[in-house]
C-alpha cells in the first residue's frame, strides 16, 4: 500500500493501461535480469565477456539507428510517417557498416556477423514501433514492443540449445519482431504537434534529431559504453566482475527510474502547464524516490549474493556497491532533467548540451582505457564505476542547467 502512495505521491496517474505497461515492462526486465544472473552464475568468463560484448552491441547500435528522433515522435507525431522510409534505409547501412567494423576487430565468422546484422536491424525496428507508440500514448502497446524479446530470450537461455550469445539474441528479437508487427496503435490517431500549432519541417527536425542522436549516443555510452570498451580492449576478468555487481545491485532501482522516464514523458509533454515550479518540485520528488528504490534495490542485491552466489561478507566488494548506489541515485534524478530538455529545449540548447555530453564521454572513454592499460584488475573495476558516476553527474549538472534556462525563457514570453 505505501509503495502505490509513494508512486501517487511522485505523480503517476494509476489506471489499468500503466499497470498493464509497468507489469510488461517488469516482467521484460526481469527477465533480462535473470537472463544475466543466469550468466553469470552458470558459464566460464568467457561467455560472460562475449555474453556482455553482443548485449551492449545491439542495445547500443540499434538505438543509434533511430537518429534522435525517438525523442521527437512525442514532440510532433506526424514524423512518425514521414519519417519511416527513411528510417529503413539507414538502419540497414548503419547495420551492416558496424557489424563488418566488429567482424574485423573481434574476429567473428561469417555466419555470427550475418546474425549480429539481423539482430540490430530488428531491435531497431522494435525501438521504432515503442518509441512511436509512446508517442501516441499506448503504453502497453510501446512496452510490449521493446520488451517481449526480453522474455522470449530468458525462455531460450533455459533451453540451452545454443553455443552462442548471437545465436540467442537473433532468434529472440526475430520473434519479438513478427509478434510485435501485427499490433496496432503506433501511428497516431490525432496528430498532437508542437507548441504554435505548427509541424516541424524536416530541415528542423534532422537538424534537432542530429542533435538527440549525439545526447543519445553519449546516454548510451554512459549506459552500456564501458563493457563494449572493456571488451573492446579484452579484459574478461574486469568485464564480469563489474558485470556480476551491476546484475546484482543496480537492476531494481534502475528499471524503476527507468519505467518513469518512459511514463513522464509523454505525459508533461501533454500537459497544457509545466513552468519552473513544477520542474523542481518534480526533481525532488525524483530524488526522494530514488533514494529509497536505490536502498532497496542493494539490499536486495546483498540478500542475493549472500544466499544464492555464496559469497561471504568478507569477500563483497563494498566500495563498488557504494559507488553503484550512488550512481542509481544520480541516474534516477537525471531523469526529471532530461525530459526537460527533451521536451521544452530549443536547437540551441539542445546543440550546446549535446556537445558538452561529448566532452564528458570522451573523458570517460579515455579514462577507461588509460585504467585498463595501467591500473591491477582489483582497482581499475573500482576506477571504472567512479569514473561511470562522474560522467552522470557531469550529464545531470548540464541538462538541468539548460532545463532551468529554458523553462525560465518561456515562461517570461508567457508573461508577455
């Protein structure tokens, strides 16, 4: 009963299609989460590094193929047509540019490079249908899309038919494809367009989703960028130890915040007022929220690893679980932020965040490499992690300035 209070109290309207859509979304993750505790309890360190490798490949790659335009869908949904044709056409080049690219630097064959294509052009695809979805507002419809293939992986994992990672992973988003296609809802039935009662032209939208992408691709990066560079750089032993703790200790408090980012969005863009006012007492509510999912979710996560791992108290890595909790904490509020920006940012602010996110990125990146190359496996996990929470803070510091900014300059021209 208090945790729907706690969820009333931040602002979530608790009706049959949210719960509907968070069950979908909660049983997609879960899954996913089990899917890699599986992982990581029952395989040898190399399947966990090629497991990790090929996750964080087609997340990243195939987000990247919706150029920013994910986040302009809710802006004005009439892109949602105009853009598809054009959507295919780069999802197939990008796909194929990167998986030749990772077919020469990590060696694969032919037949694990075709199945690496496949799997990134369908999850894209799927990422198209959920954004739009989202965009119009069927929850449900835009969870199923992104998360089924979820379910359908743990559901082959358990099977254990296949000797690799790619092999599991194209099966089940192929499948999550052709039931995911036949759903109705993600073209809008009533165009809801930007604020002026005006569309936005292509010019500005490529221009705008140009910029989405480069926060996109930085947010991804932040998100899953330090196992790809880890496994870039082909340090097994650092990849699933640093893996193992994020399966354990992050999952809880992350997917929550994550499913209100997915809530939020389309909902204040729906609002006929959203001022400063309203920002910061959403930010807080935000942080509070966090804090406690945050608790929770590494309480869990000791009871796990003691009881199901058997691992003692002695041998638990308590500063990166600090670290981590910490870092759950800063993704949870950067939430509030970045649906700022997203929603109320002009071309300016967004081109201006964007850039200062590549800073950060580049840093981070950089640092990792440079922890890899010189630092002992027991401090560069450790190095890494504090590394992850600084770039969230520096994300989190940006997008809100920028929110604030602009927030500030409409409502003075409302004043007006």
């Amino acid at each position: 009963m208090w945790g729907k209070k706690v969820i009333v109290w931040i602002g979530v309207n608790v009706n049959k299609e949210v719960v509907v859509s968070f069950l979908i979304y909660g049983v997609g993750l879960a899954s996913m989460l089990i899917s890699d505790l599986y992982i990581s309890k029952n395989f040898d360190i190399d399947f966990i590094a090629d497991w990790a490798f090929v996750k964080s490949s087609v997340l990243i790659i195939s987000t990247v193929c919706l150029m920013g335009y994910d986040t302009l869908f809710i802006r004005d949904q009439s892109l949602i047509k105009r853009y598809f044709k054009r959507f295919w056409g780069q999802t197939i080049i990008i796909a194929f540019l990167v998986s030749t690219i990772i077919w020469q630097v990590k060696g694969l064959s032919i037949n694990q490079v075709i199945m690496l294509f496949f799997a990134i052009v369908g999850l894209a695809f799927l990422n198209y249908i959920s954004s739009s979805s989202r965009a119009c507002y069927n929850l449900w419809k835009a969870q199923f899309s992104i998360n089924f293939w979820k379910i359908i992986l743990l559901l082959l994992l358990l099977l254990g038919y296949f000797a690799q990672p790619i092999e599991y992973y194209v099966l089940a988003v192929i499948i999550g494809v052709l039931l995911s296609f036949f759903l109705k809802g993600y073209y809008p039935k009533k165009e809801n367009i930007q604020e002026g009662g005006k569309y936005l032209s292509l010019p500005d939208a490529n221009k705008m989703g140009f910029y989405f992408l480069l926060t996109n691709l930085t947010l991804i990066f932040a998100v899953n960028g330090e196992q790809f560079v880890i496994n870039l750089y082909g340090d097994a032993n650092v990849s699933a130890h640093l893996f193992t703790y994020f399966s354990v200790f992050t999952p809880i408090a992350l997917s929550i915040n994550g499913f209100l980012g997915f809530y939020f969005g389309p909902k204040i863009r729906r609002q006929k007022e959203f001022n400063l006012k309203h920002y910061f007492n959403f930010s807080k509510k935000i942080l509070v929220f966090s804090i406690l999912i945050t608790i929770f979710s590494v309480i869990s996560g000791y009871f796990y690893m003691i009881k199901f791992m058997n691992i003692t108290k002695i041998e638990i890595d308590w500063a990166l679980i600090l670290v981590l909790a910490f870092l759950c904490i800063v993704r949870g509020v950067y939430i509030s932020t970045s649906i700022g920006l997203g929603i109320f940012g002009s071309k300016r602010s967004i081109g201006k965040s964007a850039l200062m996110f590549w800073v950060f990125t580049i840093v981070y990146i950089f640092s990792i490499f440079i922890m890899l190359a010189y630092l002992e496996n027991e401090f560069v996990v450790l190095g890494i992690a504090i590394a992850s929470l600084l770039n969230w803070i520096g994300r989190f510091s940006v997008s809100n300035y920028f929110t604030i900014k602009e927030l500030k300059l409409i409502n003075k021209n409302v004043k007006r």
